[in-house]
C-alpha cells in the first residue's frame, strides 16, 4: 500500500494560498483595487513622479504587477464620468 505524502508547492498549489482565498471577503475583493489606486493617483499628485515610476513604487508596495495597476488605474478613469465644461 502507498502512501501519498502532500508536501507544500507539490501540484495544485500551495495550502497557504487555497486558506487565502477562501478567507476573502467578497467586498475586499472590490475595494482593494479602488484603494491602491487611489495610492497611485495620491503619489502621482504628491510626489510628481512619472506614472511609471508611481505604478512600481506602489506595486511593490502591495505586490501587485505593475501592468494590473495601470490597467485598474484605465478602468477608473474609464468608469468615472467626465466633468461638465459649463
């Protein structure tokens, strides 16, 4: 009889990350991306750094892939309405 030992990374990905993602509330799951975002547009603001530089800053913070954020930071522009020039 074998025995199937199950060690940590050994297919199906980790436990840890499995516990995480059941852990998630579903509401976090919206507000993150709006939170981090505005970090982007705050260090973009404070700072006058280039945006390239604001989205590497801020995706190393919260481990977040450069290339998400600026599509996040696309989709809030796109989502939010454009001012009224009267």
């Amino acid at each position: 009889m074998r025995v199937l030992l199950k060690r940590p990374g050994s297919g199906g990905g980790s436990d840890l990350a499995r516990r995480l993602k059941l852990c998630q509330h579903p509401a976090s799951t919206t507000r993150r991306p709006a939170r981090i975002v505005r970090m982007h547009q705050e260090r973009l603001r404070d700072l006058s750094e280039s945006k390239l530089t604001a989205r590497r800053a801020v995706g190393a913070v919260m481990d977040i892939n450069p290339a998400t954020l600026r599509n996040w930071v696309g989709r809030a522009k796109r989502s939010t309405p454009a001012p009224d020039p009267a």
